[in-house]
C-alpha cells in the first residue's frame, strides 16, 4: 500500500491594507464614518432613510425611548474626537465612553420620568440603569452619579483632563 502525499493547499490572506493608512487618514475615515451614522440617525427619526432607516429606528427607539437623540449627538461627538488634531488613537476606551454616555444619559431621562411622572422614558436601557440606581441610591444620588458618569465618559471621548482651570473657566475672560 501506497502512501499519499498529503498537500496541503495553504490560503494566505492578504495583507490588511488599512494598516498602511496614516494616522491621520484612518482619523478622518472614521470622522466621515461617524458623521454619515448621525446623519442616517436624524433621517430614520423623520423616516426619511427607507426600510432599513425605519426598522433600525424602531429598535433603537424600543431600547432608549426619547433618548433616541443621544444617538446622533453621540455620533457627532465620535466625529469631532477624531477631527481633534493632536496625535490619539482609537481605542476600545472611546467605544466604552460612548456607550457609557448613552445609558448613563438614558438613565437619567428614565430617572426623571419617574420622580417627575412624564409619560416618556428612557426606553428600556433607561427603566433598567434607572430602576437600579433609584432603588440603590435614591432620586438625588441617581441624578448625580449619573451626571458624574455622563462628565466621565466626555472626558474618555476627548481624551480630556478636569483641572482647577478647566473648572474655573470664567477667569479667562477677565483678562
């Protein structure tokens, strides 16, 4: 009995092309990338955006209520972090900043509807974070820790730093 060779056909993939892109080039891709998604999100709440608009806006409107809009005001903070000229990369942080800004902002339209009795929300993300953070902390905490969360995740996006000067900005205009 024979033995048979064994080929082994071997498949390589090319090369990923965006690696060889500047910095500054995949910065400006995902600004426009960012851009066109809070474009599309604006156009979908006025069902200007077709089936796919309509279905994606019914989803999104099922999980954050009226805090539908975070949605494109996140997308275009996203395009302003990278249209920002100093030398920062994309990292899984900014992606956790921008979700935390959107359930802590959630929260807090949820939070409100409750201690003040509207009859909108923060859709289900909202009731959830919300309906945790009052049972544990009570309305005032909820709305601070929640504020504080939203502060914390602009300065994950921005890459930012909180100082005295920063908080105290009013000193610049006396000058």
């Amino acid at each position: 009995m024979a033995k048979k060779s064994k080929k082994t056909a071997s498949l390589s993939l090319p090369a990923n092309p965006l690696k060889k892109l500047k910095r500054e080039t995949k910065h400006s891709i995902l600004a426009i990338a960012f851009f066109v998604l809070a474009v599309l999100s604006i156009l979908a709440s006025l069902d200007l955006s077709g089936v796919v608009g309509q279905s994606l806006y019914g989803v999104f409107y099922w999980l954050s209520g009226v805090g539908y809009f975070l949605l494109p005001v996140i997308f275009i903070l996203l395009t302003l972090s990278f249209l920002k000229q100093e030398e920062r990369e994309f990292s899984g942080l900014k992606t956790i900043g921008a979700l935390l800004l959107f359930v802590s902002g959630l929260g807090i339209i949820s939070s409100l509807a409750k201690i003040l009795e509207w009859t909108r929300d923060g859709g289900h993300i909202g009731k959830v974070v919300s309906g945790l953070f009052l049972y544990l902390f009570g309305n005032t905490a909820t709305l601070i820790i929640l504020a504080a969360l939203i502060i914390i995740s602009l300065l994950i996006l921005f890459e930012a730093e909180l100082t005295v000067d920063t908080l105290c900005f009013w000193r610049r205009f006396k000058k």
